[in-house]
C-alpha cells in the first residue's frame, strides 16, 4: 500500500513543486526569480493567475477531477466521464489548454472524441487508476491509456502511456526503474526503443543541459525522454530529481507527475519531503479520495 500511496502522493506532490516555475523556459530567470527551489512556491506565468503556493496545476487539478469521478463510477467509461468532465471545465477557472478547448469543441458539437494533442499531459491524470486497479494490472494499463485517448488521441503518446502505463506496474511490483526500463524497451516500439537511447545518451549532462536537448516543451516527443532521463539518472534521489526536473524549466509539471509517480512508487511515501506533503492546499480532498 505504501508503493501504491508514494505513486499518487509523488505524483501530485510533482505538480504541486512545479508549479512556481512551471512554463517559464528561460533557465536563467528561474534561478533569478526563484534560486535553487526547494519547496512549494507561488506561480510566475500568467497562466496560472489565481493560483497559489501550494496549488496545483491545472493538470493536477484534472487528475483530482479524475479521482473524484472514480470515487463515483469505478471505471472510466467514454459517456459517464464525458459528462463528467464536461461538466468539470464548464465551472473550471483554472488553465484550459489547447487540448481540453479542442476536447470540449468536439462534445459541443456532438462529437464524443477528444483532441490531436501529443502532449504528455494527457496521460498524467494516471494516479487515481493505477491506485484503484492496485490488482488488476492490464485493467489499469487499459483504463490509463483509455483516459489518456479520452482527450488526447494522438497515437504515438498512446504508445508511450502504454509503456509508462507497465512501467509503474513493474516499479509497484518491486522493480528498480531503470531495470523495468531495460525489460520494457525489448518489446517497445522503435519509437520508444529510440526513446529510451536518446535519454542513456544524455545521462552524463546536468539536467539544464539534457533538457534544453530534448526540448523543454509540452509534446511527448520532448517531454517522455526528459521523464526517462530524470527517472534512470536519479532513480535513487526522489527529492532530487523533482528539483532538477523544475529547474530544467519548460512544462516541468507535466514531467513532474510522472516521475514524481514513478518514483513514489519506487521509494513510496516516506520518501516525500514532509514539508511538501503538508504545504499542499488539496490534501485533505487528496486523502479523502484515497480511502477505499
């Protein structure tokens, strides 16, 4: 239980650190703005106004959402979360991106089928169906990926929340990461099979330096390798790799749920920063929705 407990708490708790610096690419004025973070801060982009420390992101905000439909539906089916989500957004006041605005344009018009988007966010909404499936491992890996396609259809993301899906599933079960990674990739596709090359390959360079390569950007095409470097090169330091991650810049909170899941899988709670934890502002709500 406490792998299963690491994985969404990391996950949130990802979000939640991101948040200050989140969408800000420009490495240098994070460390002016902000120093070596450490700990949960307001946000700077005006894309979160109205945010504040300890506050998620709006994609934070959808996997509460997520956990909140599952704590009534136990399942993620296309119509009941579509009415569920729909309604959601329409009261929302939180950040929509282009792929929710897309998602929301295709209901109204009658169209149940979500966006083109690529983006990792798609598929970080995961933490409340891995920890509801904690038994049911190709439920889980089906229901995450059927969420991810829910808003996000682009195929080749769908692949990548697939792996990312098993990925978790082998950490839950015992797994190093970096291990899990190594079995996986010998029946990945060639796009993640390069994937998975393309981080090793960057494992000797500061995190500034890896992600500035990969790209800082939304779109998994740069943000799933930049998860595979965090995770392998600081599979042994949660805390560390969720400040490095931040200071990396770009769409850190996106990266941040998944290897803050990951990795609270993989260490499980004890190894959250209490101070983190705590300064969440949705906790409690959080806790709630964990209790079976």
């Amino acid at each position: 239980m406490t792998k299963f407990r690491g994985m969404v708490l990391g996950a949130f708790v990802g979000d939640a650190l991101a948040l200050g610096a989140h969408w800000i690419y420009n490495v240098d004025d994070i460390k002016k703005k902000f120093g070596r973070i450490s700990d949960l801060t307001a946000p700077e982009a005006i894309y979160h106004d109205g945010k504040v420390k300890g506050d998620y992101t709006h994609y934070g905000d959808q996997a509460l959402m997520v956990l909140q439909y599952l704590k009534l539906n136990r399942r993620i089916e296309d119509q009941e979360f579509y009415d569920f989500y729909e309604n959601y957004m329409i009261h929302y006041k939180g950040y929509k991106d282009h792929a929710t605005k897309e998602t929301l344009m295709n209901l109204k018009n009658g169209m149940t089928k979500g966006s083109n988007s690529g983006e990792l966010g798609g598929f970080v909404r995961f933490p409340g169906i891995i920890y509801l499936n904690q038994k049911q491992v190709q439920v889980g890996i089906d229901q995450a990926v059927l969420l991810t396609k829910l808003t996000h259809q682009d195929p080749v993301l769908l692949d990548r929340s697939t792996f990312l899906a098993k990925l978790l599933y082998q950490v839950l079960k015992g797994d190093e990461p970096t291990d899990a990674i190594k079995a996986l990739k010998k029946d990945a596709s060639k796009q993640i099979y390069d994937d998975i090359e393309k981080a090793k390959s960057m494992l000797s360079y500061p995190a500034t330096q890896a992600i500035k390569q990969f790209g800082q950007s939304c779109d998994s095409n740069n943000a799933f390798p930049a998860v595979l470097y965090f995770i392998m090169k600081y599979q042994d330091h949660f805390s560390e790799a969720l400040i490095e991650n931040v200071m990396a810049g770009g769409d850190s909170a996106a990266r941040g749920m998944v290897i803050g899941g990951i990795l609270g899988a993989y260490h499980g709670e004890k190894e959250i920063p209490v101070n983190w934890l705590a300064g969440m502002n949705q906790l409690k709500t959080l806790e709630s929705l964990l209790q079976k």
